[in-house]
C-alpha cells in the first residue's frame, strides 16, 4: 500500500469498443453480487432468476440514455450535470441531490451486509456487538479515505483474485456440482414460482441495485473513437456481460441449495460454497471460508469506493455551486474533504443501524430512479440544444421515452414507506439548497476536478475494479501479441 501517490494517467490512443465496455463492467459489477445474490428467493424462489433478466434489461434501456446524454453534451458531472444544461440550476440540483441519496444509502448497505457475513461463523452477535463491528467499519472506510491510501498496482492484484478467484471457483464447482447431482438440483427448481407473481415487481427492485453505477461511470466522449457508436455498443456489450455474470452466479446458488435454506441464510454464497465444494473430500469447509472471505474483502472494497465516488459527488456538486462550500474543504495535510466524508460516514453508519438490508436497498433504488428519471427526461431538451448532434443518434426519440418508462416502473414498485421517506429526504434537499447553496461556482475547485488528467485517473481507476481488472490484463495481453500499443500510461510518483 502507499500513501498520497500522485498518478499521472495518459492516453497513448483513442478508447476503443474494448477499453470502452471495459469501463462500463468496472463500473458495475463489485461486491454487489455478494449483497444482492438469493434476495428474491425467499419471496418467489428460483423465478428470481427472471427478475435478474428483468432488472437488466431495464438498466440497460436507462444506461443508454446516459451513453446519449454524455455524446449529446460535454458536461461533465453526471446527471446533475445533464438535468442543469437541460433545465437549471434547481432541476440539475434535484437530479443530483437524488443520486447523492442514493449513494450515500448505499454507503450504509455495506455494513449491514459485512455484518451478515461476519455473523456466519461468528452467530452470537447481539445488538451491541453487531452495532461496534459497524461502527469499526465505517471508521476504517473514514480513515482510509482520509488519508487517501490506494493499493498500489500488484497489491490491487492480489486484492482482486481474493475477490474473484472464490466466486470462479464457485461458479466452475457449483455446475459440476449441479451435474453430479442433477436430480436435487432439478428438484430445487421445482416449483419454479414459490409465492405470487404480485411480488417480482419487488424482487426486481432489490435485484436492480447491483447494476447500478453506471451512471457514476467515467466515459469522456472525446477521449473514444466513434463515440457516438462505440459508447451505445459498449454499454450493451458491457451490461450483457454483467447480466450473464450474475445470472450464472444466481443459478448455481439456486441449483446447490433448497429455497428454505437460502431464505434462511444470512451468507447465501458462503452457505453455497461449502456444499459446492464438498465434491472435493475435506474441502467443504474451505469453500465457506474462502467465499466468506472474498465477500468480506470485496464488501470493504466496495464501501471504500462507493465512498470516493459519492464524495466525489458532494464536492463536485459544492464546486458547481449546488451545496455548501464545506463539502469542499480539504484537510491541511491529507488534501481530503475530510468534513465531506465525515458527514457522509457517520450519517450512513446510523441509516445502517436503522434500517434493515431490503429497505436500504430499496430506498437507494427509489433515489437512483428519480435521478434516472430526471435524466432521461432531460435528454429531449437536450436533443433541440444539440439538434445537428442529435440527428446522429439511432432511436433518438425511441430511448429516451423508454428510459423514463422503466425509470417510472422501478419507482412504482418500491414499498409505500420507502417511498414516502425518499420524498422527504428529497424535501430536505430544497431547504438546504434554498438556505445554504451559494450558487456560484468555485471555478479554480470545478476546473481542478474537471481537468483533463483528473476525468482520465478517474476513468483509469474503473479499469482496475473488480471483473474489469482481469479483463484488462488479458486485453493487455492480447493487444501486446498483435503488437497495438496500449491504451493507457500511467506512471506513479
């Protein structure tokens, strides 16, 4: 590990196809898997698995309407950015409030996630004791960001084998489990429906929030060939990899053990991997711990990320004028908005000791849609501001109105008290933009964080997260045999 590194990230090339899906798994797939996998079983069973398909295919229909937004318009910012060119300053606010909220819930899924895991070989946990291992969690994703420690390049390595290589190996074991004992496996998909088709709607809602993050992708249309056909290409081809990663996973949890197992489980890929692993004499055990404790490193992970990202919002949103100046100011020595983080980890550690795993989930759900919504919406003022740049676009009229449909979908399929909540949250964010947004832009801070090198260490850094981070040694490896230069060079001072 080191401390405070300066990288210096350039591109040597264009971002091809390749580099450009790349970025779009990075973006997505992390310890989401572990979180969400087996959510919908104990509601309707191996039918689940439909409600994945189902959770895709909305999310790639919103996800192209942000690839629109991003070769429509050069703000930078994400949908906030989007929604205030479209609409304004109070919109472009609303939009980026939502996905702050939706974000920083998620920051609070983590710990109840980490805890559910630890309890597994550790199920004497009380109240208090489950409370403290929250709280020593959140304080190490504080300080950690605090002090800005990153995993140097073979360190990340190593930390993204403990991360994928327990769910590979779980994958390749659970089908060959499922083919030695094809009859149980059979018999745990039948019935295939177990409860009311009344509650997909639901399980679709839990499942959709692992694939979310693609509208905190970093993708600089400028920077990609074609962007305006390599960018839609990209997120089809990328979201078609999360898809089929996530369903391969979901079958095989579904394939080793019996729906009354799995809705009982606080663990469900640890539970899975023990029996899956059984194939091999004295091995069982291993298997829960190793899937146990990629669950637990990725969980961390994703919480250190999710992190940056989300206070990468904040200040960006301070920088654009949108919320107080506070969420700007760095720490003397680290050069971390430490108060920015401070807030946003203390105040997820106590959502996290409030509300329960579904109801965090969905209410980060709720909050992501209403800023999908927004920018979905936005995209046809956006279409008449760059009319000559919209005539380029396929569907242009189709997918916009598409988005907005699955985005109003997903909200009305989250539950009542979540819903009535988000719009108080909501509520709250007008008073502070009201009584305390300067609405002035801090352009030395914007320009600082929207510079070129600093979009393209962002954009870098989504290469190295968790499925992307082989992908992109293999392409490494692939474009050195055919002698093409690599796309990135990144040197660490």
């Amino acid at each position: 590990m080191s401390i405070k590194r300066t990288t210096k990230v350039t591109l040597k090339r264009e971002l091809r196809l390749f580099d450009v899906t790349n970025l779009v798994v990075g973006a997505i797939i992390g310890a989401d898997i572990y979180v969400a996998a087996a959510l919908g079983s104990s509601l309707i069973g191996p039918a689940s698995l439909l409600a994945w398909v189902a959770a895709g295919l909305l999310a790639i229909l919103i996800a192209l309407c942000f690839a629109y937004s991003s070769t429509l318009t050069p703000s930078l910012g994400g949908p906030y950015a989007y929604v205030k060119e479209a609409a304004g300053n109070l919109p472009g606010f609303m939009a980026g409030w939502s996905l702050l909220l939706a974000e920083w819930t998620s920051l609070a899924v983590f710990p109840v996630a980490f805890v559910r895991y630890f309890s597994f070989y550790f199920p004497d946990l009380g109240f208090w004791e489950q409370t403290l291992l929250k709280a020593v969690f959140m304080s190490i994703i504080f300080i950690t960001n605090l002090i800005g420690i990153r995993a140097a390049g073979k360190t990340n390595d190593v930390l993204t084998i403990g991360k994928l290589g327990p769910l590979f190996l779980f994958m390749v074991f659970g089908l060959l489990y499922m083919g030695v004992h094809s009859k149980e496996s059979l018999s745990f998909f039948t019935p295939f429906l177990r409860g009311n088709w009344s509650d997909f709607g639901k399980v679709t809602v839990l499942v959709f929030w692992a694939y979310a993050g693609f509208e905190l992708a970093t993708i600089p249309a400028d920077e990609i060939e074609n962007p305006r056909r390599t960018i839609p290409r990209a997120i089809l081809v990328g979201m078609s990899i999360v898809v089929c990663f996530y369903l391969v996973t979901n079958f095989v949890i579904n394939g080793v053990l019996s729906q009354e197992v799995l809705s009982h489980s606080t663990a469900p890929l640890a539970t899975a991997g023990a029996k899956v692993m059984s194939l091999i004499p004295h091995f069982g055990l291993i298997g829960g711990v190793l899937l146990w404790f990629g669950a637990l490193i990725s969980i961390t992970g994703a919480d250190e990320s999710g992190t940056v990202g989300t206070s990468r919002l904040a200040y960006a949103m301070a920088a654009d004028g949108l919320l107080p100046k506070v969420f700007c100011r760095l720490h003397p020595h680290f050069h971390t908005p430490y108060l920015n983080l401070g807030i946003l980890s203390i105040t997820a550690f106590v959502a996290s000791t409030i509300g329960t795993l579904t109801q965090l989930i969905s209410a980060s759900v709720f909050f992501l849609s209403i800023a999908y919504l927004d920018t979905t919406l936005s995209l046809y003022a956006l279409e008449k501001k760059y009319q000559k740049m919209a005539t380029q676009l396929r569907l242009r009229h189709i997918i916009p109105g598409l988005g907005a449909l699955a985005s109003i979908f997903i909200i009305t399929q989250v539950g009542w008290h979540q819903i009535l909540t988000g719009i108080l949250l909501l509520l709250t964010g007008t008073l502070i933009y009201f009584f305390y947004a300067p609405k002035q832009r801090l352009h030395y801070v914007y320009q600082e964080l929207f510079s070129r090198e600093a979009v393209l260490r962002r954009t870098y850094r989504q290469t190295e997260r968790f499925l992307a981070h082989p992908l992109h040694h293999i392409k490494r490896m692939i474009h050195r045999r055919k002698g093409i230069p690599p796309a990135w060079h990144v040197e660490e001072k």
